[in-house]
C-alpha cells in the first residue's frame, strides 16, 4: 500500500498516513487469497447453546430460536432473512432448551469462525476447497550445459 511520505505526515496531525491501493495493487495483492471457501457443518447433540457462535459470527447469519413456520421464522432471525429463494438451513432440536440453530446461507460469508469459537466443536469446518497456484508446465526440455551440471552434481554426492 502506498503511504504519504514521512516527512509530510507532521504537517497535520489529521493526515490519513495510508493511501490505500491502486488498481494494480489490488489485483496483486487478491493473487494472495487461497480462497479456502470454508463449509460448516453443525451437530445439534453437541451445542450447548453458549452464544459464542452467535456473538462472534461478523454477519449475524446465525440465531437460537424457537422452532416455528417459515415465514414466521424468517422474522425472528438476528438479521431477518429476506431472500425467500434461499433455503434457511434449521437444525434438530437443541438437548438443553429444545430451540433450534438457523443459518441463513444466502448471508453466511464462510469465514469459519463459528467453528473456530465453538468450544464443544459443534460447529466444525466440515471441507474446504483450496486453490494452490501450480508452475506453469515446463516448454522445453533443460539445456544440456544444464544436464551436465546436475549429473556432476550426482556424481560428487556418490563419492561424498
Ligand atoms: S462461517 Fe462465518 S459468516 Fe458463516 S455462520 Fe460461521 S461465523 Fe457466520
Ligand atoms: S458456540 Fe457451539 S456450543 Fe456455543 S451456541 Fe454456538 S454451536 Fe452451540
């Protein structure tokens, strides 16, 4: 990220130091994110309804409510789900209260740490696709001044 020179940033104690990033920055910095694209799965015999998961989910896709009708459901979420085409995921009932978990997927933003901050692994990361950059697959065969030094190479480490 590129930043406001040193020397200008005791001109105003209010300068904002960070600049922030160019086009070109950005597209180099998102080559970095591995893209994990985490998938939670949740065991109801698990949870014991602590809140943890609810408090630290950044999205508040995440409710413990009594169960009831869809669209009654709906309503009562955290953040009240509004995209009727994406199905609310509704767990079994809950061992201490009998309440269900719900989970709006259209929200979710699979960050993770639901599973993360569960400290009965209730929620757990179920799968993750991890998209690793792989070299580009070689053109050319090595040159041969480059064949002769790996052999000689091989040939000093069998009379080490
Ligand atoms: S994966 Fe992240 S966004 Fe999705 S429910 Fe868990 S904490 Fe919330
Ligand atoms: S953090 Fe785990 S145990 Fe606590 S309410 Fe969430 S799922 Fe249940």
């Amino acid at each position: 990220m590129t930043h406001v020179e040193l020397t200008k940033r005791f001109e105003s104690l209010n300068l904002e130091v960070e600049l922030g990033f160019s086009a070109e920055q950005t597209a180099r910095e998102v080559q970095r994110c591995l893209n994990c694209d985490v998938q939670t799965a949740f065991s109801a015999p698990l949870c014991i309804e602590c809140d943890a998961c609810l408090d630290i989910c950044p999205v508040q896709c995440l409710t413990i409510t009594s169960n009831g009708d869809e669209a009654d459901l709906r309503e009562r979420l955290l953040a009240p789900a509004t995209n009727l085409a994406q199905d609310l995921f509704v767990s079994e009932r809950l061992p201490q209260t009998g309440r269900v978990m719900v989970k709006d997927e259209n929200v979710c933003v699979h960050c993770g740490l639901c599973a993360e901050r569960c400290p009965t692994a209730a929620w757990t990361w179920n799968c993750s696709t991890w998209q690793s950059p792989t070299p580009a697959p070689r053109t050319s065969s090595p040159s041969p001044s480059v064949l002769a030094e790996v052999a000689r190479d091989d040939d000093r480490q069998v009379s080490d």
